[in-house]
C-alpha cells in the first residue's frame, strides 16, 4: 500500500513540475509579444514627438533667417 501512495504522489509531483513549465513557455510568449507591442508604441511615439520638434527647430530657424535678411535691408537702405 505504501508504495503505491509514493508512486502516486511521484506521478503527481511530475505531472506538477510538467504543468508549471508549459505554463511559464506560454507565459513567456504572452510577455514576448506584449514587450513588442509596448516597443513598438514607444518608439511610435518617441518619432512623433522627435518629429515635431524638428519641425518646430526648422520653423524657427526660417523665422530667424527671415529677421536676418530683413534686419540687413533696412541696415543697407538706411545707410
């Protein structure tokens, strides 16, 4: 009777250890494609951002240019 309840509970036991690790291989894939999908997000919005401020550094230099140009017209003709 004994060695019967210790087979038992070592089939148990195995079966335990087999379960636990197909569910850390599903939970590793699940946490795979979340990480990529939180990546993916960030660096869309990382370009978005890095984007506007290009555009915004642009816009200002243009602005500057156009000050610049103005600024050495009116130097010229007052001269």
């Amino acid at each position: 009777m004994c060695l019967l309840q210790v087979a038992k509970e070592c089939q148990r036991e195995c079966r335990r250890s087999a379960i636990l690790s197909q569910k850390t291989m599903k939970d590793a894939v699940a946490r795979a494609r979340r990480l990529s999908k939180e990546m993916q997000a960030y660096w869309k919005r990382f370009d978005k951002v890095e984007k506007e401020h290009r555009k915004k550094a642009e816009k200002e230099a243009m602005e500057q240019r156009k000050m610049d140009i103005e600024f050495r017209e009116v130097c010229y003709y007052s001269v």
